[in-house]
C-alpha cells in the first residue's frame, strides 16, 4: 500500500513542479515581451530625434529647416499646398 502512496506523491509533486515551472516561464516570458516592445519604442522614438537633427544639420539655414517643417505639418493634417505666384 505504502507503494502506491509513494507513487501518487510523486506524480503530485512531478505535476505541482511541472505547473509552477510552467507558470514562472509563462511570467518571464511577458515580461520580455514587455521589455521588447519598451525597447521597440525607445527605439523609434530615437530614430525620429535623429532624422530631426539630421534634417536641421543639413538644411542650407535654419529659416530654410522651419519651412520644410512647416510644410510637413500641413501635409499632415491634409491641407492643399499654396500655389505659388511669380510675377515677373
């Protein structure tokens, strides 16, 4: 009879082990996923500081930098560009 007890804890604890090691894998696991997607956005937001500094280092003039900016703003919220007038 001591056999079959035997027998039964031991599979209880191989399965209470198998649930906890299971549980501490599905906990680390978001937590990496959380520590990735942390790091994906960190990431964006210094490629879009890098691409400012960048546009402004290579602009001829700072006034030339502020236009372009300008321009962008307002293709983004979707108003039609001005038609320029030459006169001559």
């Amino acid at each position: 009879m001591s056999e079959w007890l035997y027998l039964t804890l031991f599979i209880l604890s191989v399965g209470g082990l198998s649930f906890v090691l299971w549980a501490q894998d599905r906990y680390w696991g978001n937590k990496v996923s959380e520590l990735e997607e942390n790091r994906r956005y960190e990431r964006q937001e210094w490629y879009e500081e890098r691409k400012q500094l960048l546009d402004r280092i290579q602009a001829p003039t700072f006034q030339d930098y502020k236009q372009a900016e300008i321009r962008m703003a307002k293709v983004e919220k979707g108003e039609p560009p001005k038609q320029a007038i030459h006169l001559e």
